[in-house]
C-alpha cells in the first residue's frame, strides 16, 4: 500500500469517527418523546439522556492529551471507536431508563477523544501546505454532524424506531475500525506525571458548570437552590484548579499551551463559533414548530441546507487557504454569520420557507469559512509536542461555548417572553380597533373567556417570537466583535516544508 493510499484511509477513518461523535451530540434529541413512553419516563428524568453524554463527554475530553501520550494515538483512537460503537448498540437495546444513562455516560466517555484526536492526526500527518485543505475535508464531518443531526433522527425515529438513532453508529464505527488499520503509531511522546489533583479539581468545575447550564432553564435558574449550588461548585472547582495550575511543577494542562498568541485567541474565537452554531441550531427548530407549527420533518427540511452551505464554504476555504490570508476568510466568515444573523433579527410569524432556507444557507456558508482557516491558524505556530493537549483543550472550548451559547438564549428567551408579554398585555383593551377590526371579532371579545384565551395565546405567541428576534441580535454583535479580534492573531506564511518536529511522527 503505498502512501497516498494509506493516508487516505486514515483521512476517511477519522473523519468516520469524527461524524460519529458530532452526530451523537443531536441526534437523539428529537428522539427523546419516543424514549420516554418507552421507558415510562418523565420529561425531567428522560433529559438525563442528553445531559449523562455531554457531562461524560465534557469531563474526559482534557484527559485525552494525557492517554495519547501514555498509550499512544492509535491505540487510544482504536479503543475510543470500538467502545463508543458498542456503548451505542448497548443503548439501542436498553430497556430501561437508568440503562440508557449508564451507557450514554460510557459513550460520552469513549466519544471525547474522537475530535481532538482525530484533528492532531489530521494536522501532522499532512505537510504545512497541505493542512488548510485537510482540516477543511475534516471539519465538514465536525460542522455538519450537529446540523444534519435532528433532520437524520426524525427521520430514524418516524420510519423505524428511537432505537435506531444509536444503532446507526455501528457500520460508522466498523468501517473506523477497518481503517485505523492503516494508522501508524506517532513515536512523538514525552514524560509526564498525571496531575490527578488538577484533573480532580478540572472535572469537578466543568460537572457542575455543564450541569448548571443543562438544567437551568428547567429550574429556573438562581431561584432554584440545585442551580445555586452547582454554580457555587463550578466556581470553586475552577478557583482551585487555577490555584493549583499555577504553583505546581506539572500541571493538568501544561502553561505553555497559553504563551500561543495564536492558540490564546484562537480559543476565544472558537467560543463564538460554538455559541452560534448550536445556539441557532437549538433556537430555529423551537421557533419553527413552536411558533409557526411546522411537524418535525418538515423542520428538518428547512434547516438541512444549513448543512450544504458548510459544505460548500469548506470546500472553497480548502483550495483559497494557501492563497490568501487566513485571517481574511475568518474575517470574512464571521462577518456574513453577523449579516445573516441581522437579517434574522427581522424575521416575524409570517417569514417565509425561502426566507429561512436562504438565510440557513448564508449562515451555513459563513461558519463554513470560520471553522477549518480557524482551526489551522489555531495550531500552525504551537509547538508538535503540544498539540494533543492544544486540540483537546481546543475541542473542550468549543463545547463549553456551545453549552453558553444554549442556555443564555434560551433563559433569554424564557425571560423576555414574560416581558414582552407584560409590555403587549397593556396595549389589549376593548377601545383598541385592531380587536374590532378580524375575521371573527367575537372571538377575540374580552368579555368571554374564550376570547381572553384565544387573544392571551396570540399574545404570549407574539411575545415569544419577539424574544426569539432579540436572541438572533444577540448573537450578530457576539459575532461582529470577533471580525476585528480575528487580525490580533499572526498569519504564518504558508510553505511546503514539513513540520522537522514531525519527521518520525503519524505517518513515518
């Protein structure tokens, strides 16, 4: 087998793995009614399903660098892939409720080295100048996996059963088994003692933290006394591991990670591409059948072109990256997300299918141009030794400012729909001639407690979509402040020489 042959069969095994992790992390939502009539379920104890995985997922992501090191990239990669597939059918076949928790939380395990992973094997096994294409071919699988999530599990979930929104990760995960194969073992290693006091401390805050913003919403946030103790718990988990980082001689996460101009503000940039992605990906779904009354389907349809229009930015970032300044095209991506989002703070009730469709695609095309240009400057000018822990830390980030981005909109939403409802509410009275002036204005009577629940329903609809509207402004100054804080990183002049700390590394 020669070596173009074999780097392509790595290249499809992790982006396989990669597909698989990114999927997961969606595609069981729109499941979740079906699983709670089958496991007899409440809608409070069936949202465990999505928590166990993101807080198992969250909490292992940071050791990866470590086991990669200890135990070697691809075997870690191997075990990683065989017990997420195997985790997954464990949870297609459970029959009950803390069945399917154990092994989402040992799926979440296996999954978190999956991206960090699969991106360092990805940047050292091409040359500098073949990196840019790579990590834009890589990130399709990073990028459309959470998009076409809830689309593909609908779909499972009406035509067969929820059962099969974890069985179809297994021929994924046959197919990345056969492939990691062809993987060499990076002979890249270091000695290190495992700092398992600040893993203990790290674990702590981000449990708690994920665990805050996971079920805030639901509990209303600070007046709930479980909220107020998980973030008084994520505060001082955080305080001590900062604390112990800074006067210990091996830390957790090695310092030098954050002497990386470029890493440093790549990790902030990346935290407005989470926030966005997965905000406007939980938002639209909710605006579209909760307000507008579109089935499930039909939502999936509307939003998958948000997914091709990734593609094909990827597509484009990969052959330009060489060519122009990376800088320009995050730039330039950041700045037509801030553009689609502004025209998404002037969508109302009567937005049209093209309107949406068009803005997806738009949106699509500008995370497009951010994420692989992202990634690559990201980690050009970090030393090799690094990366494992730069990607994992990286891949760690990213999920955090997902989760921000999730629970700030929607606990807006919450919140300024209880205003805007008070503020609407003022403007109802019998003198106002908009009630006089329907099809059927008997119904709208306040004199009747049917018009007043027909007229409060309208309202509190009303009320919601302007919420949804203020979210949409929300996110476009989020991402118009990071056009400028793009050109803070350095641009490496891009060449063909190979990286000489990676001689013997991947593919030697």
């Amino acid at each position: 087998m020669n070596e173009t042959m074999r780097k392509a069969i790595v290249t499809a095994a992790v982006m396989l793995a990669t597909v698989m992790q990114t999927l997961d992390s969606t595609i069981a939502n729109v499941a979740l009614p079906h699983m709670q009539g089958s496991v007899a379920a409440t809608q409070d104890q069936i949202a465990w399903v999505l928590t166990s995985y993101i807080i198992a997922a969250a909490i292992s992501t940071p050791l990866t660098a470590f086991l990669a090191i200890r135990f070697g990239r691809k075997r870690l990669l191997t075990i990683s892939v065989i017990g997420f597939t195997l985790t997954s059918m464990l949870c297609g076949a459970a029959q009950t409720l803390d069945q399917i928790v154990l092994f989402r939380l040992a799926q979440g395990m296996f999954g978190a080295a999956f991206v960090p992973l699969s991106q360092t094997i990805m940047f050292d096994m091409y040359t500098i100048e073949q990196r840019g294409k790579m990590m834009a071919l890589w990130g399709v699988g990073v990028m459309v996996g959470p998009i076409v999530g809830p689309a593909l599990g609908g779909w499972l979930t009406e035509n067969y059963s929820w059962r099969w929104v974890f069985y179809i990760n297994v021929p994924f995960g046959a197919l990345a088994f056969a492939g990691l194969g062809a993987l060499r073992e990076s002979t890249l290693s270091r000695e290190r003692r495992f700092d398992w006091l600040g893993f203990t401390f790290l674990s702590l805050g981000i449990g708690a933290m994920q665990l805050m913003l996971d079920r805030g919403n639901s509990e209303d946030w600070f007046g709930s006394s479980e909220i107020i103790l998980e973030s008084l718990i994520a505060a001082f988990g955080f305080y001590l591991f900062i604390a112990h980082s800074a006067t210990t001689k091996q830390p957790f996460i090695d310092l030098e990670l954050f002497k990386d101009r470029n890493l440093v503000i790549g990790l902030c940039l990346t935290v407005a591409v989470g926030f966005v992605l997965y905000a406007t990906m939980a938002l639209m779904p909710s605006f579209l059948q909760s307000l507008k009354g579109y089935p499930v389907v039909t939502t999936g349809i509307v939003l998958a072109p948000r997914g091709f229009g990734t593609m094909i930015a990827m597509v484009i970032a990969g052959r330009i990256i060489n060519s122009v300044d990376m800088r320009l095209i995050i730039a330039s991506g950041f700045a037509l997300t801030s553009f689609t989002l502004w025209e998404m703070g002037h969508f109302d009730l009567n937005v049209s299918e093209a309107a949406i469709i068009r803005t997806g695609v738009m949106q699509g095309l500008g995370l497009g141009f951010i994420f692989a240009p992202l990634t690559t400057i990201s980690f050009v000018t970090l030393a090799a030794h690094l990366r494992p822990e730069g990607t994992s830390f990286y891949s760690l980030i990213r999920n955090v400012g997902s989760s921000i981005g999730i629970a700030s909109t929607q606990a807006m939403i919450a919140t300024m729909t209880q205003v805007n409802h008070a503020q609407l509410a003022t403007h109802v009275s019998d003198l106002n001639p908009l009630l006089r002036s329907g099809v059927a204005p008997a119904a709208y009577s306040l004199k009747s407690s049917i018009g007043l629940g027909v007229l409060n329903g309208e309202v509190t609809r009303q009320a919601a979509a302007i919420a949804y509207i203020d979210s949409f402004k929300l996110m476009m100054w989020f991402t118009l402040i990071a056009v400028p804080s793009v050109y803070l990183m350095r641009s490496p002049k891009m060449t063909s020489a190979p990286d000489p700390e990676l001689a013997h590394a991947v593919m030697d």
